[in-house]
C-alpha cells in the first residue's frame, strides 16, 4: 500500500433529473484515517460515495481522490479526461464494498477474488490465487474457496467482497452501509473484519447507521442531510453532543433505536 493520501470534495453537485442529491457538497477525508458517515435516508450518503468511485457522474465541482482529480469531465489526465482503461486502474485503487455484496454469481469464491488482478492489471494467475487465499484466511473464509455465493450467508458474502476489495492493496476504501442488508446476528462479524482488517492505514469511508460501530472505529464523523455537511467533527463530540438541530433529530432517533 503507498502512504496515505487523502479525498477531498469540493462543491460538488450531484442531480437525478429534477432532483438534486448532493447539493454543492464540500468535505475533506483525511489521510490514512476512517471516517464515518451518517444520516437520514435520502441525504446522499451512497450517492456521495459512488460519485468518488466515479460510478455517479457529478455534474459540477471537484472530487480529489489522491493524485486524481475529479470533475463533470470525469477522472482527469492531466488536462484530459481518462480513457476506459485508465479508469478501471484508477478503481483499482479504490477498494468499494456494496450493502448488497455484489459477488459475481457465476464465479467461485476464488475466482470473485482474482478476477481483477488478473483481468484488469494483467497478474499471474498464481501470484492472484496466492494472495486471495491469504485474505480469505484473514476472514476466515479459507475452506470456502471453491464454493459459488449462493451457497454462503450473507456475512460470509459480505466478508468475501470485503477481502476481494483488499486484493490489490488500495489506498482508499469505501463501505456502502456494509451491513444493512444483514441479519442483526452477521452484523458483528462483518464490522469486526472492516475495524480489524479493511480499514488499518487506509483513507477510509464508511457510511453506516451503526453509532456503536462509528464510535469505535472512526476518526472523524460525518453527518449529512439534504445533500449536504450539516455537522462533523470527532466521535464523541459529534454523537454525544451534536451542535445542529438537523444532526439532534437524526442521531437523536438512531439513539432511540
């Protein structure tokens, strides 16, 4: 992994139609460290996260995902925008996992894991199945290798996505509510392989409804509302004592729950 850079976002606007989901959205993401984000549904947490990726185009400002910058152009290079492939590698440095796992279904455990490596940056077969069968053994998914995603739960999905997000060692990771379409007993599991494994040394975004899994594991805090930043800060500030009405009546019904 290269040393830690950082994210930054920078008036960024985002529009379906009529419907705007960011709207002029500014925030930095600090180097190396997580962030958590949080907020009501509809306040563009997921959108925000796809639009780094570039699987949203935005439609005005800037996104800066370390040395690559981001506009309505597309991820630039130098002063034109990336060709096909320049984009795919670019992903790869962005590891992103999908509330809905996203495994291809039709690949093996295995497979899932070294389709990338040795499809996008041309890798040796046997250096990718080297490096996804240590992964699959730091979540503990090893014996299950050979197995189709039909035949795991859902936390073992969500582990296998998390370790083929790691193959290639990037620098940034991205979680889209990682657990929300979890039974609340696979939750744990899952959140204990992104604070123990995913996040360390990576500049992280996790957008999460879990204020347990937030407190314990981020850096900084996040919450969003109508598009925008309405209150950030570190952990205990921020979800103990938030300073916004919009950022009490948000954390104030997560705490009820």
């Amino acid at each position: 992994m290269s040393p830690a850079e950082g994210i930054s976002v920078e008036a960024v606007t985002k529009r379906f139609g009529a419907l705007t989901v960011l709207n002029g959205i500014s925030l930095s993401i600090r180097p190396g460290l997580a962030t958590a984000v949080l907020g009501p549904s509809g306040s563009g947490k997921s959108t925000l996260v796809r639009c780094i990726n570039w699987l949203e185009h935005i439609q005005d400002g800037r996104i800066t995902v370390g040395g690559t910058v981001i506009t309505a152009r597309g991820p630039l290079s130098g002063d034109r925008p990336m060709r096909a492939r320049e984009i795919a590698k670019f992903r790869t440095r962005i590891g992103l996992v999908f509330q809905s796992f996203n495994l291809f279904p039709h690949l093996t455990v295995l497979d899932n894991l070294i389709e990338a490596p040795v499809g996008v940056l041309g890798w040796r077969r046997i250096d990718a199945v080297v490096q996804a069968m240590d992964l699959l053994g730091r979540v503990n998914l090893a014996e299950k290798a050979n197995d189709y995603p039909a035949r795991l739960s859902g936390g073992q999905q969500q582990r296998v996505a998390i370790a083929r997000a790691l193959m290639m060692d990037p620098p940034f990771m991205l979680f889209d509510e990682p657990t929300s379409a979890l039974d609340p007993e696979l939750t744990g599991e899952v959140l204990k392989v992104i604070g123990g494994l995913a996040i360390r040394g990576r500049t992280s975004v996790i957008v999460t409804h879990e204020i347990g899994f937030a407190r314990e594991v981020a850096d900084w805090v996040i919450v969003m509302d109508g598009g925008r930043v309405v209150e950030e800060g570190p952990p205990a500030s921020v979800l103990d004592n938030p300073t916004t009405e919009r950022a009490r009546a948000f954390l104030g019904r997560l705490h009820r729950v």
